[in-house]
C-alpha cells in the first residue's frame, strides 16, 4: 500500500433586482455588524465533552470570545461518528453565528458512504481554518503480555480479529488505521465502534471491555502519564513531542502513516467580511502562546493552516480517502 496520511441563484438575483440591493452591498451590510451585540456564536463540537476535539474548542473559546467581542459557546452533538453534529452545522443560517469544530477523516468521509445517507457534501462547508494534525496511536493495557508493537502485531496476525480495538465510529481515523494496518502488516484486529467520541472508546478500554485501545496522541497523553495505558506504536511521521520514548510504526519497519486533522468550518455561504473576521479570529485564537502552550501540554501539536489552505488540504484528503475507502467498508 501507498504511504497515505491519513484535507437558487435565479430567485435571489431577481429579488435584488427588486429592492435595488447589490450582493456586495448585503455582504458588507452583513459584515459591518457582525456580531450583534448579545448575540452569541456557538461551535458546534460533533462529539461528547472530554474527547480532543471538545477541549480544543474549549481552549479557543475565551479568546474568540475576546477578539469577537460576544459570547462564544461550545455546543455538544455527538452521535454517528459526528455525522449528527455535522448535520446539525450544515443545516444553520450561514451568517457567522453558528461555525463547527469538523475533523478528518470524519468530515471528509461520512458524505463519500451512499449507506450513512449524510444530508451534506463538502461544498456545504467552508472551511475557515486548521488546528492541529494529531497523530493516531496504538496502545494495550499496563499489564499487557505485549511488550512492543512487533509482539502484538505477530499475535494479531496468528489470530487474526481475536483481539478487539476502538474506533470512534465507522470510517472516521482509527478505523482508517486499523484498515491500513491490516493491508500493511497483515495484522488485523476486531474494530469497536463507538460513535460518540474518544470518551466513550476510552471508558470501555479503562473497562477492559476491549483489548485495544487506537486512538490519538492527545487521547492518551494523560493515559500514560497515569499507567492507564502502555502505547506500543505512533503512527506520525516523526516521535510525538507528548511521547517522546514510543516509536513510530516506521521506526518498526511498517509503512503506516495515520493522523486525524481537526480545525473549524461555517456553513457554506458566509458574506465576505463575517468570513473575513471569523477567519482572522480564529487565527488569533489558535496562535494564542497560552492556547499553543496548553494544547502542546494535553500532546495537541499546533499546526495552523488559513481558510484557502484547509480548503485545499481538505480537497486533497478527499481525494486520498475515495482511494481507500472500498477496503474500509470490507472491515466494517
């Protein structure tokens, strides 16, 4: 396998035509007085709370809120692997006062399945801006009879699907890796969905209710530092600051690249100026010394990427998914 890392027009016009409006002028009249005063923005967080996903949104929340000047809240709607959140993000008013926390391959990849009956595509987003890459890990209990990743691997081979491992929903980033394990090192394992987040997934892996635990660095940085977990495996493209003893699945001598992207969207169709200050805002609040620092300390690396370079990259990652996604659905 390939190295993957695994980015009514007519009728409006006609009513303008009407009242002597210009789009321009809407769009600036829109712009002028984003936001209103009391008016809060929400983010939409597509998973449960505690998961990497919420907590980043909760540490950009404070500085938006200050670069804004209103409130900001963090909204939860966790279910089908985000699709119920990403529903709910593509179905608001697209004026500025509703924007999403969206992550890939999720995002990417719920419109791309015809069996999930997603009700968006990607041109219903417009992406404003990019968070972080968080590389996907493996990991097994502290008491575990497998001491390193050659170990566990060679057992999943021997007996292929006798061991179980988290996901956090079908086709989002761990059941992308378990699939390119599988094809890259003929280990295959029996995937747990649970679509509500990482939250979920941990609290059955803390149960010992599956044996292992995918997930990503900031997912089980805390883990570590408790014992909770023993990760064998990171599959970045270089050592995880957060982790700086466990290898890389490349290191090992397997070809396994997977991380998940996270950054936040609005519903397509912003006016340019409310598009404009939501993007320069969450700029800010993502370069935020104290937001970096605090993110790097949970092992959420900060890698910013504007509105037009998440757009690309979210383009691109499309393209790489369609590629691989048939095998994927066999895994199911």
């Amino acid at each position: 396998m390939n190295r993957r890392t695994i980015a009514t027009g007519l009728t409006v016009l006609g009513l303008l035509a009407a009242t002597g409006c210009s789009a321009s002028t809407s769009n600036t009249a829109a712009g002028e007085d984003y936001p209103q005063a009391g008016k809060p923005v929400e983010i939409i967080v597509a998973f449960a709370p505690g998961g990497a996903v919420d907590t980043a949104a909760r540490l950009v929340q404070p500085v938006l809120e200050e670069e804004l000047g209103t409130n900001v809240e963090v909204i939860n709607a966790p279910g089908a692997g985000g699709q119920i959140g990403y529903t709910q993000l593509t179905s608001a008013t697209a004026d500025g006062y509703t924007i999403g926390a969206t992550g890939s391959p999720s995002v990417v990849v719920s419109p791309l399945d015809p069996s999930r009956g997603a009700s968006y595509t990607r041109a219903d987003f417009q992406p404003l801006g990019r968070q972080v890459i968080d590389p996907a890990v493996i990991a097994v209990q502290p008491d575990s009879p497998y001491q390193t990743l050659e170990e566990l691997l060679e057992a999943a081979k021997k007996d292929p699907e006798s061991m179980t491992a988290t996901t956090t929903g079908q086709l989002g980033g761990e059941h992308f890796a378990l699939a390119q394990i599988a094809e890259t090192t003929d280990a295959s394992f029996a995937p747990v969905h649970f679509s509500e987040g990482a939250s979920q997934a941990t609290t059955a892996f803390l149960g010992k209710h599956v044996d292992v635990l995918v997930a990503n660095v900031s997912d089980v940085t805390d883990l570590v530092k408790q014992n909770k977990a023993r990760v064998l495996g990171v599959m970045g493209e270089e050592h995880a600051k957060a982790l700086p003893e466990v290898p890389t699945f490349t290191e090992e001598g397997y070809e396994v690249v997977s991380a998940t992207a996270r950054g936040y969207s609005a519903p397509a169709g912003l006016p340019e100026p409310v598009a404009e200050k939501l993007e320069a805002a969450l700029q800010t609040a993502i370069e935020d010394p104290e937001v970096v620092q605090k993110m790097g300390d949970l092992g959420l690396e900060t890698s910013y990427l504007g509105a037009e370079e998440y757009e690309a990259f979210w383009a691109q990652q499309e393209t790489d998914y369609k590629e691989v996604l048939p095998q994927v659905q066999e895994s199911n």
